[in-house]
C-alpha cells in the first residue's frame, strides 16, 4: 500500500521535474536509472533510438557519447532536431526505414534502445503477437548493425510470454534482465528488457 503511494507521487515528481529541467519527456528518468543500473553509455558510442520522439531519450544520449559518439533516432512521429542526432522518420519495422537504419548504422553501433509500443488493443492475444513482431525486428536489426559485446534496451508491456522473449534474447547476449525503473508509473505494464554482451 505504502509502496503503492510511493509509487503514484514520485511520478508526479518525475513529471514535474521534467518540465523544471526542461526535458522533452519524464522518460529522462527511465534511461538514467537503467543507465546508472547497467552502465550502458560511454564516450564515443554510437545508439540506435527506436520510437525517439519526443527525444528525451536521444537529449540524454547524446551528452553521454560526447564527443564523437552518434545517434540515429527514428520514430513514426516527427521530432524537434537535436544536435548530433540524425533523425530518420517513419516505422523501423518498415522495409525501407528498416534498411535505411541498416545502411546509416553501417555494422557499427554499439547500443541499441527502443522505447517503442505498438498501439495497445487491450487483447492480448494481439498485443502480444505485436509485440512479438516489434521483437523479432529489433533482433534483426542487432544482427545486421551491432558490435559483438554490444548492448540492447527494450520496452515491453510485461505478459505471460516474456519468458519465452528472455529465452529468445538470451540465445544472443551474455546477461538478460528485466527492470521496472522508478520513473515508470507503477500502473503501467510497461517494464524494459536489458540485454548486456551481444554475442556476435
Ligand atoms: C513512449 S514514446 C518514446 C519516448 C522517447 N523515448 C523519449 O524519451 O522522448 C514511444 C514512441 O514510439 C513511437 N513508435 C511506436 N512504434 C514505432 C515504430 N514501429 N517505428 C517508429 N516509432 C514507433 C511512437 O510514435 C512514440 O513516439
């Protein structure tokens, strides 16, 4: 119960502080905890930043790459531009965003983060075969443009067939976790799979 409440009022926190830090989203929040968590950004990396927009995200990274890092964020929606971030939009599980990111990604990127969520139906049996299709995309792209020990990040709403997800993930990087940050409203299903030492 008393977590509960902890829970509700620390996203009012987050959201407030978004807006008194002006960042674009309290999804800040999230990336910073995961990153505090596993340690994923260091100098010089290059990201994928799958469903970017509004750019939160991308606005963490990019200070965490400096200086010679890159980021391609990608999203159906469009996005204010960052500085040293090249903006693709359109859907990534669509064939030419998809090789487009390929091609710009060029076999050299060391992390991977998708915030991406099909729209949710409330059916399962459809929201979960979305985010299926949403998974096995993303592990194509990492097989086409990430570096061996590389590392992934991906939001899923969690549902009875995450293990088999975490089997699938696992059969590709060294350690794969799931986190529910703090900053993630506790109502919501979403939690983010972390999948560390890509294998290839
Ligand atoms: C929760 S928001 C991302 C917030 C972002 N991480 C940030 O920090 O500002 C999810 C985004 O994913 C995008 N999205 C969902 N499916 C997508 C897809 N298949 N291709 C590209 N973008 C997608 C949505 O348009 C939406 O903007």
């Amino acid at each position: 119960m008393i977590n509960n409440w902890l829970k509700v009022n620390f996203s009012d926190f987050f959201t407030k502080k978004a807006k008194q830090d002006k960042l674009r989203a309290r999804s800040w929040f999230k990336l910073d905890e995961i990153n505090r968590k596993y340690n994923l950004f260091k100098p010089n990396i290059n990201v994928i930043d799958l469903g970017s927009s509004p750019g939160s995200w991308s606005q963490y990274a990019i200070n965490k790459i400096k200086p010679n890092g890159k980021i391609i964020a990608c999203d159906i929606l469009s996005m204010y531009p960052i500085n040293g971030v090249k903006f693709i939009q359109g859907n990534f599980c669509n064939d030419k965003i998809f090789y487009k990111l390929i091609e710009i990604g060029k076999n050299n990127i060391q992390l991977i983060l998708s915030d991406a969520s099909p729209n949710i139906s409330g059916i399962s049996l459809i929201d979960n075969k979305n985010f299926y299709n949403l998974l096995i995309k993303i592990i194509l792209l990492c097989r086409k443009v990430l570096t061996k020990n590389g590392n992934l990040v991906m939001k899923i709403f969690y549902n009875r067939e995450i293990n088999r997800y975490m089997k699938i993930i696992s059969l590709l990087f060294t350690y794969v976790k799931i986190n529910k940050p703090i900053a993630s409203k506790s109502k919501s299903k979403e939690v983010y799979i972390i999948a560390i030492k890509y294998k290839f």
